[in-house]
C-alpha cells in the first residue's frame, strides 16, 4: 500500500493506495491485513463529491474569457505567448513575403516571425521588451 498525498479543488488529502487485480485480490499477496488499514494515524476523509454537470462549468468559464480579438486578413499575431526582442520593420516600410518582421523569445528562444504575404507595414501595435499573448496582434499590413 502507498501513500499519496492529493489536492483537490484547493483541499489537501492524504490517501492510501492498493494495488489489485480484475478480481479484486490485492496484488503480490493474497493476504490483506485489513486490521492495520483501519489503524491510520491520519483521520479518514470523506471525498468531496464531484459534480456531474463539469461541461456546463466549462462554458461558463470559456463565455467570462475575454473575446480574442478581431483578426484581420494584414494582422500578424503572435504565435504563441513571449516577449518582443527586436522589430525588424518601421511604419510604412514595404516587406517580401518571407522577410522577419518580428523576433519573439518564447521558452528562452529567439522564434522569428515572418511576412506571411508582401506588403506594407501599416501599423505597429508592439515594441521591444513588450510581453505578448498567443494570438495577440503584433502588427498590420496592407
């Protein structure tokens, strides 16, 4: 039998474990001492009953997380969650498709971000040293 010990919706539980086969016989050993699983130390927790309606807390939840914000066909965004380490383009400057516009340091490394189509820059919405969202809009193109 082991020992964990398990939080729960915030609350700490100590719970005993065991091992046991399809046919409900304790695995290792077909003798179980259950005299000595009732001499806990530790007073027994009665577990917390577990709501059966999870999806509707769910959607209550996603309709209180803030719309993500309206991504036109020109925004670049961010690709997932970092700080902005360089811009590479300046306000009406025209880009290539391909060329870095942005460099992102996500999980310590440098991720370039590039044009996904030419154009040209319309708007900067970020600058260096600013931290981002996945999905944030980083700049415009025309």
């Amino acid at each position: 039998m082991k020992k964990f010990r398990v939080e729960v919706d915030g609350e700490e539980y100590i719970v005993n474990i065991e091992e046991v086969d399809s046919e409900g016989k304790t695995q290792g050993s077909s003798k179980v001492n259950r005299s000595s699983q009732l001499e806990e130390k530790s007073a027994p927790v009665k577990p917390k009953k577990i709501k059966k309606d999870a999806a509707v807390k769910k959607q209550e939840v996603e309709s209180e997380m803030a719309p993500p914000p309206e991504v036109g066909r020109g925004d670049v965004v961010a690709p997932m969650p970092g700080s902005i380490l360089e811009i590479n383009v300046k306000k009406g400057e025209e880009v290539k498709k391909g060329d870095t516009l942005i460099i992102l340091e996500a999980m310590k490394m440098e991720n370039e971000i590039s044009a996904s189509q030419a154009g040209t820059i319309k708007e900067i919405k970020v600058r260096a040293g600013d931290s981002v969202d996945a999905e944030d809009i980083l700049l415009v193109m025309e």
